[in-house]
C-alpha cells in the first residue's frame, strides 16, 4: 500500500508551549519524522491543501462543498461558502469565531436564512445545508477571493472585513446590520450565548465539468468538501477507518486519508483539546505505521499544513532500517521550525 495522509495542525502551533508539546508522548510520529525526508512549502489552508491534491489552483470551495452535501444544487449557479460566525471586540481587535466555537439550532440557521432572502434577495439565494455551513448562490457572479475559514478562525480579521477591494464589502456590512437586530440574535443575547452577528464569504465560484485527475485510489473523510472532490475525480468515498488496521482491511493500494480533528482544537484554541486528539492519533495511526512501513505499507507521503508551512514527509520501506536516525522531542521539531524561515 502507498498511503497519502492530510492532517491539517499536527504540530501545535506554539512551539514555547510546554503544558501542550513538553512531556508529549509520541512514540510514533517522533520515529516517522526523524526517519521521513521533509519537503516545506508555503502555508496554506486545510481547504486550499486539498483542493491543490486534485489540481486546483483557485477551487470554488463553495460549489465543490456544496456538491458534498446537495449535488442537484450545487451543479448551477456561482456558489459561495456563507459560513455563519461571530463577531467579537478583544483588546481593540475584532476577532472571528467560527461556528464550530459554539451551538447554532438548525431552526435558528433556516430562520437567519430566510430573512437574509427575504432582505437581500437581490444579492442572491442563502442555503443551509448544515447549521455551521450555509452557502449563497450569487445573481450576478463576482470575484471575491478571501481566505477559507480556517484560516481566520480565531485570528484578528479587522483588515480583511474592511478590505475594499473585496466586491462584497458594502453588502456584507448591511448583512451584519441586519443580522445584528435579528430577534435570533436577540434572543440568543439574552440566553447568554454568541450572537451569529456576521458571515464569512469565500470560496466563489462554479462548477466545471472536467474530470480531475484523482491523488490515490479512493478518498476517506467524511468532511463534505472531500465528498465534493472525490465526486470530481469519480474516486470512491469511504469513511475514515477507526485506526490503521482497518484501513489495511479496506484493501485499497493508494488511498488518500484525510485525518482533520485535530483542526478544531486549533482554531479553538484549546489544547488540551488537540492533545488528548493527538495522543488518540499517535497510538491509533502513527505508531502502527511505524511497526507497518516495509511489511504491509511501502511508501508513505504525509501531508500537513500548519503554521510553520505546508510539511510534506515522505517515508519509503527501507527508512525502517536506519537505525541511527534519532527520533526528537515533537517540541524540538516545532521550535526547529519555528526558527527557521518559512518559503
């Protein structure tokens, strides 16, 4: 088996941050890393790493993701991710939290929905398909390139909701404005949880028909953009196995695992969180590839967009005889990285 692993965030993001990465245990991805040959490329999101995986350049994240969850729909008309967030003030800065940071009720998300159509029904038709993923098919297809939500969740974004060259700008302030006075926000307000005060726009664009090219011989996630690729490239789209073993049950010669817990945490940022995620992962995936690599698993390509790049380690059957190559400390890795500049 030749086995490809995206796992956005698999290195804390802070590499001075000995309650999360000192006294780590990872046996595991320790020995992978130490005998793995690593590529580093220029960070990109979670979303834009996978989409490159099929051969996309500018994807249309929101008609591709939708494709995952309402394949009628999302075959006509220039869709846009319209994730729901909230807006919040700290020290000065606005900063943006996605939905998966806390609850929205499905009635909730269709009752924001239908007052957004009723109001800017001249903008275009807002679609929920899940509470924290809604969409907008746009009348009039424009350009607005931002970033995809995982990479401003949980970060200051004052500059890129102000950005007057994004198309949108004008009307996602009147969106804000509207939301705002919602009776939804109100009530939620006065239950104490989080307003859904404002929508994050990205991922623009339609749908083509060309067949792409597939990374492996089967796609396993069960993130609706992966369903949404996999249709692409007519590849099979299985769930993500529990552990190692049952993906070698799975019987197929390259697939292409998409392990993305650990992102949540992150973008959360909640650590404890991320390693009691990653202690799962190493004993579930990282060290059974290790005893695996040179018996039943010849080549291994991890793919890891982070803070410190996009990591790209590959390891082949003969590393595992490399005796004198010593595993470090997953905080000497991150603070190694760290140190040294990204392309």
């Amino acid at each position: 088996m030749h086995l490809t692993l995206l796992v956005p965030e698999l290195i804390w993001p802070e590499p001075g941050d000995s309650f999360t990465l000192g006294k780590l245990a990872a046996p595991g991805l320790e020995w992978l890393l130490a005998h793995a040959r690593l590529e580093r490329h220029r960070r990109l999101p979670f979303e834009t790493a996978l989409g490159k995986l099929f051969g996309f350049d500018n994807a249309p994240f929101g008609a591709l993701r939708l494709l995952g969850e309402d394949r009628q729909a999302a075959r006509a008309g220039h869709w846009l991710c319209a994730d729901p967030v909230h807006l919040r003030f700290h020290q000065e800065r606005i900063i943006l939290a996605d939905a998966s940071a806390f609850d929205i009720e499905i009635s909730e998300a269709q009752a924001l929905a239908a007052a957004l159509n009723s109001e800017f029904a001249d903008l275009g038709e807002f679609h929920v398909a899940h509470p924290q993923r809604w969409y907008l098919r746009l009348k009039v297809a424009l350009e607005h390139r931002s970033q995809p939500l995982s990479a401003v969740a949980g970060r200051r974004v004052d500059g890129e909701l102000g950005s007057s060259a994004l198309p949108l700008t004008r009307r996602l302030n009147e969106i804000q404005m509207f939301m705002h006075g919602h009776p939804i926000n109100q009530q939620r307000e006065a239950a104490g949880k989080p307003a859904v005060n404002s929508l994050w726009l990205w991922g623009g664009g339609e749908l083509d028909q060309n067949l792409r090219s597939p990374p492996g011989s089967a796609l396993l996630s069960d993130h609706p953009l992966a369903a949404g690729l996999a249709e692409t490239a007519a590849i099979r789209l299985l769930t993500p196995p529990a552990n190692l073993d049952a993906l070698l049950a799975c019987g197929e010669k390259a697939p292409l695992l998409v392990l993305d817990q650990l992102l949540p945490a992150v973008l959360g940022e909640n650590s404890e969180h991320w390693r009691s995620d990653f202690a799962r992962m190493d004993n579930d995936w990282f060290i059974p590839l290790k005893n695996a690599l040179g018996r039943r698993i010849d080549r291994i390509n991890l793919i890891a967009p982070c803070v410190y790049g996009e990591l790209h380690y590959t390891l082949t059957a003969g590393e595992r005889w490399k005796f004198w190559k010593r595993p470090l400390p997953l905080q000497v890795t991150a603070r190694n990285l760290a140190e040294s500049p990204t392309p």
